[in-house]
C-alpha cells in the first residue's frame, strides 16, 4: 500500500475519481432525482430536508 501511495499517477487518479463521483452525487441531489449505484436507488437530503420529512410525518 505504501507503493501506491508513493505513486504520483495513482493518487492523481483516485483524487479526480472521487471528484467526479462527488460531481455526480452533488447533481443528483440538485436535480432531487436518485442516486442509482447498482440496482440501488439513494436520495441524497440536507438535515433542513430531513428535518421538514420527519415534522410532515410526526402532523400527520
């Protein structure tokens, strides 16, 4: 492990990968459309958002 950290390109690498996955995590949230990883669907929510949820859930 110590080699590859050593290795400038790889970390390059990892660095621009998680970028772009925080570009299409961040988009995804914007759009309010679901992170689709797999087959799995996630909604990305601020704690505003999920706050307002649960108060709408506790009035009903």
């Amino acid at each position: 492990m110590k080699e590859l950290l050593e290795n400038n390109e790889f970390v390059e690498g990892i660095a621009v990968g998680v970028s772009l996955y925080q570009n299409v995590v961040l988009a995804a949230h914007e759009r309010k459309e679901p992170l689709k990883i797999g087959n799995d669907l996630y909604f990305v929510q601020s704690s505003r958002e999920k706050l307002a949820q649960v108060l709408d859930e506790m009035c009903k």
